[in-house]
C-alpha cells in the first residue's frame, strides 16, 4: 500500500479532490448572482424567481463541466436547443422546490456536523492528528473558492441528502415478493433447438429480371454516389510557423543560463523499508503490538544488517516493495510522506534509522544510495531547448500570421498562392472529401474537420471557386481551401449493380421461404410432440452465461411453460427461423447472498421510484410557472 501510495500521488491527490469537493451534477451548481433589477425571471418556484442571470450562469456551468468531460472540440451549440436549455432549467427548478421543502420543515446542518464532514477527509489531516487548515484553503482556491464558499455549499448539499435519505430509507418491498423475483431470475429451463437456415432454401428461389428492376427503382437511395470534392488547402499553425524559425546558438546559450532550473536533477536517494502496519484509528493496545514487534525487528536489524532484505521479504507489510527486499528505489523530495522523507534525508548511507511512525504504521528504513544533484550539460539539453524556443517564437508570430492568413485568402480569393507565398506555406491535396466527415480517418485529420468541410461544400467555394474563409479546426491552427474538382451527386447504373440486388433479394426470399417451412413446423409441433430434428438440450436461466441469440433466449424465458414439452418459434433476421423445444423447468439453486443483494437492488430501484414520484410531487406544491418564450431563445455567447 505505502508503494502504491508513492508511485501513484498525482492519482491520489486527484481523488483527494473528487472527495473533498462533492458532486452536484444531479442538480447543477446553484449560482448566486441574484438580479435585483426589473429584469422578467424565467420561471417562479414557491414564490421564488429564478432569474435570466442564475439561469445563465447555469448553462455556463453545464458548457464548462461538458468542456472538461469532452475537451475543447466540444462544441457549445449542443447546449443551445430548446431541449437543452429546458432540461437545465428542470434542474433549477428541482433545487428551488427541495429548498421550499427543507425550509418548510426546518432542516439544518450543525456547525459541529458541518465541521466533522470536513475533517473525516483524512488528506485534511497532518501526521500529528490536526487539521491542516494551510492545504484546505490552497485545495479551495484551486477550484476558485473561499471555505465560506464552500462550507456554504456542503451544508445546503447535507441539508438535501437529511431530506432525500428519509425517503430513501422508508422503501419497502415484501420479502415474499424478492424471493419471487429472484426464483424467475434462478429458474432453468431445458432447451433444445431446431433451425430452418435461409441458405437452405436459396435454391427455391426464382428472381426475374422485374423484380430486379423493381427492387433498383424501389431502393435507388442504396445506389448513390454522394458528392465528392478533390481539393487543395493550407494549413497555419504552430508547427508550420515553428519549422520556419532559425535558433542561434547563442540564443541557446542565453536559454541554458537563464533556465539552469529545468536542467538540474535534484538529490535522490534510495531506500529500503520494512513496514509493520497500524491504522491511526486503531485501538491503543493494536497500536503498542505493532509497535513491539517493529522494535523487535529493529533491534535483529541492527545485529545484523545484512539481513534487511530477509526480514523485509518476510515481515513488512508493504507487500509491494516486500517482494524486493524492502527496496523502494530512487527517489526524491516531495515524493514520500513527510516522517518518511525527513528522515531518509537525515541518514547516512548504509545507516538504518529509528522507528518512523506515519499514517501507514511503524517503518525502519535503510538509506542504500544517493544520487548527489547534478546539472545536464548544455549539449545533452540543446535540441530540447531549440524545440522550446522556436514554440515560443512561433506562438508569439501566430498573432500576426494568422491575421495575414485570413485576410489574404478572402481578399485574393481566387488562388492559394499569394497566402502560400506570403507566409511560405505548403499546398497539399485531397480527394473524394464528403459534406459528412469520414469516419475511417483520425479525428485529428485537419481536412475531415466538420467545420472544414462546411466551408468546402459551400456555393461560395464550388461553384464560384473561390478559396474557403480561413477556418479554425483546432487551437491555433487555420485551414483554407479551394475545389479543385467537383462531382455531383449520382446513382450507380443498373447493370453495375445487378448482382448486388440479386443477392439482397435471394437472400430475403429465401429467409421467407425458411420462415414459412419454420411456422408450418411449429404448428405440426403444437398438435403432436415430435423431437426428430432438434439439437441436444441445453440448460438456460437468466442467471446463467446464455448460449443463445438474446432475441431467443428472452422469447424461451417468456414462454408459458405450464404444459411440457412446450414449443416457441424465432425469427432470425437475414438467417432464416429457429424453433426451440422446452423439454423441462426445474427452480434451479437458491444462492441466499445473491438474493439479498438482489432483494437490496429491488428496494433501490423502488426508493428511486419514490423520490422522483416525490420530487414531482414538490413541484407541484411549488406552483411551477415558466417563461417559455425566455427558455426558448437562444442562449448567450459564451467566452470560448
């Protein structure tokens, strides 16, 4: 576990994060910018209004948490539907009705509460027990709030989950009616299977040339050749502008001196550790064994150091770093917790420190090596430092070149080659681009881009031939482009396409023909039990790894099977038919863990049931009322 720990910080402090910062995606984070003027609200909860600016900051937020999820390719204008705008109003709405009720009947968090929710979060806490108030502010202000803020916030959030919990926990479902459900789930049934292939009757099938003309005609939509455009195009952006950059090596030097930092290797040291693990909570008596056995190991340690490795590979209870000897390799500052890292700093090599105590537990550590600081020479770091100067000249030019970029290619319209001269660009080429983008190629293929392609396809570009507007298809970096050739939409001509048709309607002919002889089949069975023909029996339930098409097995699961054997009959699209034989029901084998978690399962799904039947219910006691013409306008700009 401590190895874990130590290779996996930036994860552990990510999660640090998710615990200390709880989730409001249900309802969406509740703005408060109040507007006091006389601006129209766009819906009334309880007599309370939500305004234009709560609403906005709302969508904002929903735009922001989607931006994160989906990165910067996300594009905004999916939020920006009636559809979208009224799902998120739902949201406020729902917050403003539970905040009637939780002020109707007085629910409150305590100070005392409030203050152990907080501190139950042990990356709040500093090795000697107290509050680490310094990281709590710093963790706040990361997410650009203050702990009044935020404190504010989880009580309202506590105060929801009082109300919510109470509902929660009076959900019942009968006991009787769980074993019910579970027996359906541990029923087996005993199949056996007898399939009417479509490949089996193809040779009944007659096709003439009507119908393959009536087919061609009926289905011409198969046969299209969509547009298709060859174009050239130019690309600015970062990379281009950076191949163009010369770097001095005097520039380089200068580089070096000022930014010794990033090429100097601080001191690492490598240690060894034997773990004797104690929970901080753990009673007083567990806490002193611990202790006392790692004393004891210590004292043999230090008779004998050339046993580290042995009595590491057999007493610490870090298993990860066990397994070596105790060994946790090189490492520097920042790294270990900071009893650990203090005090492997402190040690000379080759010497074994005193009992360490940390939230892990009891620790003796070995320091083996050091690593002293070093600096990398300037050689060993010049290509790297060429790289870093030429992005930053280039990010500094782009400004500029993208201006030219897109005045040039609208104000000289009908070439690539004045933008390419001026900015001495490469002219590449494409072919059979689509209005849609092709799904085979990389998502980052500049060309494919949606945006692109729109500019492409316009009348300005095909028909006049004129360049593309410089379009943005990723960050800092412009596309323009211009038709070169331009084939119209067409249908595929008949005789090319004959024997494709010929297969389809073979094929569904066939297929017709195989559930015809499957249907006739199952009546003869219904009136007479005859099991010549049928595949040997298999044991089916819900609960049990199914060996049949999805369509099948909840056909034979549904079936009455009262009188045995039974028989139900299966279409299987574009293969032909399948009738399956129930030849016996037996309960199968009652697995009473299994059902309690199901019985758990079943009294969730209810209480989820009960809250939102109940969440309705509170809006409807809140005399909901909605500015639908506010919703449905389009919703503001926001700041890319």
């Amino acid at each position: 576990m401590f190895e874990y720990i130590r290779t996996h910080q930036r994860l552990m402090q990510f999660l640090l994060l998710l615990i200390i910062f709880p989730s409001f995606a249900f309802f969406g984070l509740e703005s408060y910018t109040r507007s006091r003027g006389a601006n129209e609200p766009v819906a009334t909860v309880a007599g309370q209004s939500i305004s234009q600016q709560e609403f906005d900051a709302a969508q904002r937020d929903q735009l922001e948490r989607l931006r994160q999820m989906y990165g910067p390719q996300f594009d905004s204008k999916l939020l920006n539907t009636a559809e979208a705008r009224q799902s998120i109003l739902d949201d406020l709405i729902t917050r403003k009705a539970l905040d009637a009720e939780i002020a109707h009947q007085h629910l409150s968090v305590s100070d005392q509460t409030l203050q152990q929710a907080i501190l139950s979060n042990p990356g709040l806490m500093k090795p000697d027990g107290t509050p680490d108030l310094e990281r709590y502010k710093s963790l706040l202000a990361a997410q650009g709030m203050t702990p009044a803020m935020y404190e504010q916030r989880l009580r309202h959030d506590m105060a929801f989950q009082q109300l919510l919990s109470t509902l929660k926990d009076t959900a019942i479902v009968p006991k009787t009616v769980t074993d019910s459900l579970s027996a359906i789930n541990e029923q087996e049934r005993e199949v056996q299977a007898l399939n009417f292939q479509s490949a089996d009757f193809a040779s009944q099938v007659k096709v003439t040339d009507e119908m393959l003309k009536a087919y061609y005609e009926k289905n011409s939509a198969q046969f299209e050749i969509p547009e298709t455009i060859k174009a050239e195009y130019v690309v600015l952006n970062n990379d281009v502008l950076s191949a163009q950059i010369t770097v001095s090596d005097a520039e380089v030097q200068a580089f070096y001196e000022q930014n010794k930092k990033l090429a100097t290797i601080e001191e690492q040291r490598r240690a060894s550790h034997i773990l004797i693990a104690v929970n901080k909570d753990a009673k007083d008596a567990d806490k002193a064994a611990a202790k006392q056995k790692a004393e004891k190991l210590l004292a043999d340690v230090r008779k004998n150091p050339e046993s580290f490795a042995k009595l590491a590979k057999e007493n610490s209870q870090d298993p990860v770093s066990a397994e070596r000897g105790g060994d946790l390799d090189y490492f520097g500052k920042g790294a270990m917790t900071k009893a650990f890292e203090d005090t492997v700093f402190k040690l000379k090599q080759g010497e074994i420190s005193e009992l360490v105590q940390t939230e892990f537990g009891y620790h003796i550590i070995q320091l083996t090596a050091i690593k002293p600081a070093s600096v990398k020479p300037l050689e060993e770091m010049k290509s790297q430092i060429v790289a870093d100067i030429k992005k930053q000249k280039a990010s500094k030019a782009y400004a500029e070149a993208a201006e030219t970029f897109t005045n040039t290619v609208y104000e000289q319209a009908d070439s690539l080659k004045p933008v390419v001269d001026k900015l001495k660009l490469q002219v590449q080429t494409t072919t059979a681009l689509t209005r849609q983008p092709n799904p085979a190629l990389p998502a980052t293929t500049l060309f494919n881009n949606p945006k692109f392609l729109k500019a492409i396809f316009s009348d300005e570009a095909v028909q006049k031939k004129h360049n593309t507007e410089a379009v943005e298809v990723a960050p800092n970096t412009l596309v323009s482009g211009r038709v070169l050739e331009y084939k119209a939409a067409s249908k595929r001509p008949f005789e090319e396409v004959k024997a494709v048709i010929l297969s389809r309607i073979t094929l569904s002919e066939s297929v017709a023909l195989a559930k015809k002889a499957g249907e006739d089949k199952l009546k003869a069975l219904k009136l007479a039990d005859n099991a010549t023909g049928f595949s040997e029996g298999k044991t089916i339930s819900r609960l049990k790894n199914q060996e049949i098409a999805p369509t099948a097995f909840a056909a034979v699961m549904k079936a009455d099977a009262q009188k045995l054997p039974a028989f139900v009959g299966v279409e299987t699209p574009g293969s032909g038919y399948s009738i399956y034989r129930i030849a016996k029901v037996s309960a199968g084998t009652v697995d009473p863990g299994r059902r309690k978690i199901e019985q758990a399962q079943f009294v969730d799904a209810i209480a989820q049931k009960d809250m939102f039947s109940y969440i309705e219910a509170l809006k409807q006691k809140s005399k909901v009322t909605i500015n639908k013409s506010m919703v449905a306008a389009t919703a503001p700009a926001t700041p890319q």
